[in-house]
C-alpha cells in the first residue's frame, strides 16, 4: 500500500460519522419490557415461596423448627417402615413356629 492510498483511507476515517437514529420511545419501551417482565416474575408462586424461606430460614428459631419438624418427619417415617418389616418377620416366625411343634406337618 502506498502513501497515498494510506493518506486517503486515513482522511475517509476521520470524516467517516455514524449517525444512529433511536426511536424517541426506545427507552420508555425497554423499560416497560422490563416492568412487566419483572411483574410476571414477582406474580410467580415458586419464586415467592423460595424467597419466603430464604428469609425465614435466616433466623435461627425458624432453621430450628425446619430441622425439628424433618427429623420427626424422617423418624416417624422409619419407624412405620419398621414396624411394618417387623410385623412380617413375625408372621414368619410365628408360621415356622407352628409348623416345627404341629405333628402333621412334622411327617410331610
């Protein structure tokens, strides 16, 4: 590339302007589109109730009673589970029981 070349493009550049043209209302617009995007965000159920025990769960008597509450829920729960498993291994132990001292089922 020569002097001249480089002397012309370098004067093109230096009268080169750009000109954007906004709409008047471009700005009352983004902000509207933020409003209600923000509205149908706060309006949403999940992100309420997510928001609610964030801040609840900030104070210690409510991280207290969360706890309290899941482990007598997870207790309770294995409990039931167990009581259940214990009532049929003693089903069992009672069936093998009868058939060891029944007589009858002694000679089959």
């Amino acid at each position: 590339m020569n002097d001249s070349d480089s002397n012309d493009l370098s004067t093109k550049l230096r009268a080169w302007t750009v000109d954007p043209r906004v709409p008047t209302s471009f700005q009352r617009e983004v902000w509207q589109r933020i409003a209600q995007r923000q509205a149908v965000r706060d309006e949403a159920f999940w992100p309420r109730v997510m928001e609610w025990f964030s801040t609840q769960l900030i104070r210690p008597r409510y991280a207290v009673a969360l706890v309290a509450l899941s482990l007598s829920i997870s207790v309770g729960a294995g409990l039931l589970h167990a009581q259940d498993a214990n009532a049929r291994h003693w089903k069992e132990l009672e069936t093998r029981y009868a058939s060891s001292i029944d007589p009858l089922e002694m000679g089959r």
